[in-house]
C-alpha cells in the first residue's frame, strides 16, 4: 500500500521543452518556476533544464532558494520587487526584476547599487493587471535607460489575457497595441505566455514564458489533450487502494450521504484526498484509473480519502495503485470535472505528498 505519490518525469519534462522550441524556434526561452514549479519542485526543475536561457519565478523567495541550491541561471522576478530594500539583494544576487509601477521606478532611480540591475519593462496592453498604461511606457522607458542603476539591454513586455481562446479577439488587439508602441526600438520583447507559443505564433518575439506547457498540459480552453503540439504530462499523481468493500443497493457512501447506489456494487477506498491537494470538489463521477480502467468517483472528498465504484465483478484488491492523473488521464480532464483549472490543481499538491523522480 502506498499513500500519495506524485511522479515527476524530467524525459517529459524534456521534450516539452523541446517541443516549445520546435513551435518557436527563433526565440529564448524563460522557463516559469513560480509556484514550487506547479508544484513539480523548484530546484529540482530548475536543475532538470540546463538549456534554459532564463527562469522566472513570482517572488524574492523563490529566486533566493535557486541561487542556494547552486543555479546561476538568469532569474526574473516576475511580479518585480516589492520594496526599495529588496534592490541591494536583487544586485548582489544577480537576479532581473520586472518594472511595472511607478514606485518601482523611482525606488530603482534613486537607489544606491553597487551593480546596475537588468530590467524588464512591463507594459500593460488590455489585460489591466500588471503594467504601467502605454502612454507611459516612453517616459519610463527613457528614465531606466537614463539610470546608472539599470544595464542599458532593457526587455520590454507584456502579458496575454486571452490567448487561451483562439476566437477571442483580445489576443490581436493586444499584439497590436505591443507592436505599435515597440517597432520603433531595436530591443528585445517578450509577448507569449503557454498559450501565445501555442496559438499565436505573431506574438513569440525574442522572448517566450511557457509555464503550464512546459509541463506537459495544453494551456487552451477546455482543451483535455496535450496530441496537437507533443507534449507530455510531467506530474503522475498516484495513491493506493486501502480497502475494498461489498456495498447494497440503496446504501449511501461518504459524508452527507452524497451518492446512493442503484445497484449491489464493490467500492475501493483510495488514500488521497484534499489534504493532499486532491480537489474538494470533484463531483460523482471524476475519473480515476485503477487496473488499466476508469472508474468513477463516488461520494465526497474527504481529507485523506476518496471512493471510487469499481463495479459488480471488480477484481481489484487492497494495494493496488489508483491513478488520479498522468499520461492516460490529464489533469486538465480532472479539473474540468471539478470545475476549476489544471494549474489550481498543480499547485495545489501539498508537503505530506511524497515526491519522487522517474
């Protein structure tokens, strides 16, 4: 018997990378780690990706705990900085912020750095989270350039909101917008997310930012299948069957009484559950593969198990290894049922689940 395990596959991890490079070919490559990789393991990634140009990692932290294991890589920080006292650490650190706001610019500006710091200007063009408004970007651009604290190779960027929707126009108006206020620079730009490098081949420029492609989940909308673009799944989310039992027709199975079944069938007991990240609330019937199968799930999540149907004539027996997602089941499927995204999911993989390399 075995409790929840996530199998992390770096040939997977590999040959997405690879595939990202074959879809655009004439760009570099950040690869985004924020997040514990997607829950796939920070340094481990990190390491697993030697022909990376860059990392980008969502907060100080994260690059902080790459640079201690030993990564020298480019590290940006893709929320930038959050106060002026984090300048000295990014300096000595040899790590790249993001500029987006106006404190951010003046705290640059004005600070006193021993070492120029490389900078990513980031402007907003329609998605109105991150970004300073284009009518800025001349005079933010002039002031970093201007700056002894700023190394004169600025990247400008910006990011996609919609590129997930093939039929949403936002994504062209958004290239637009990026295009028009950059053309004019000979500097190096960076557009496309996972779903940019999928779909909007336009939008690669000297810099791309896979996340959710890199391991091995398509970034389109309601798009279950990673066929289109050779990607595989990286993360395998296994656990052990601990317990089988004959349930009657008309019996109930889990809290709140939340699924009856019609018929004398066999339920398995599976130790997982949303203590370890599984989701609360995948309904009656989200997959799970058991014996080269699927069977459904059956009653509530609960903290540390879930239980699965396996039918009137099942054969399966304590110990065996349930599947929750990996290469026949995509996470993607698994969080259409549970009406949330793959990357929640991904995240969403706690301490107490033991991670191993295949």
């Amino acid at each position: 018997m075995r409790s929840a395990t996530a199998t992390i596959d770096l040939a997977a991890l590999q040959q997405n990378y690879s595939a990202i490079k074959k879809q655009a070919p004439n760009s570099k490559i950040l690869a985004v780690l924020k997040a514990n990789a997607y829950g796939h393991g920070l340094e481990r990634i990190a390491k697993a990706l030697p022909q990376a140009d860059a990392f980008g990692v969502a907060r100080i932290e994260e690059a902080l705990a790459l640079r201690a294991d030993g990564i020298v890589k480019p590290i940006v920080l893709l929320e930038g900085f959050f106060t002026a006292q984090d300048l000295p650490i990014l300096a000595v650190n040899n790590l790249q912020t993001i500029v987006h706001n106006e404190q951010q610019l003046a705290a640059i500006v004005n600070a006193r750095l021993d070492e120029p710091l490389k900078v990513w200007l980031k402007v907003d063009t329609g998605m109105h989270r991150l970004g300073i408004n284009p009518h800025q970007f001349e005079s933010f651009y002039q002031q970093l350039l201007a700056s002894k604290n700023v190394q004169d190779d600025i990247i400008i960027m910006s990011h996609l909101g919609c590129a997930d929707d093939c039929a949403d126009p936002a994504t062209l108006q958004q290239l637009n917008t990026f295009t028009q206020l950059t053309a004019p620079l000979d500097i190096e730009r960076s557009l496309s997310n996972s779903a940019g490098i999928w779909a909007w081949p336009a939008c690669h420029y000297d810099w791309v930012r896979p996340g959710l492609m890199l391991y091995g989940v398509s970034p389109m909308i309601n798009d279950v299948s990673n066929s289109t673009h050779n990607i595989m799944p990286v993360m395998t989310l296994q656990a052990g069957v601990i317990a089988i039992r004959a349930i009657k027709a008309g019996e109930t199975v889990g809290y709140g009484s939340a699924w009856k079944s019609e018929i004398d069938t066999t339920i398995g007991v599976i130790a997982i559950g949303y203590g370890d990240g599984y989701p609360r609330h995948a309904p009656n019937g989200t997959p799970v593969l058991l014996n080269g199968r699927r069977v459904p799930l059956v009653g509530r999540v609960s903290m540390d198990m879930i239980t699965v149907d396996l039918g009137q004539h099942s054969q399966d027996k304590v110990g065996d290894i349930a599947t929750l997602w990996g290469q026949s089941l995509s996470v993607a499927e698994v969080a259409q049922y549970a009406t949330t995204i793959p990357y929640e999911l991904l995240c969403n993989i706690s301490k107490r689940v033991t991670s191993r390399t295949k």
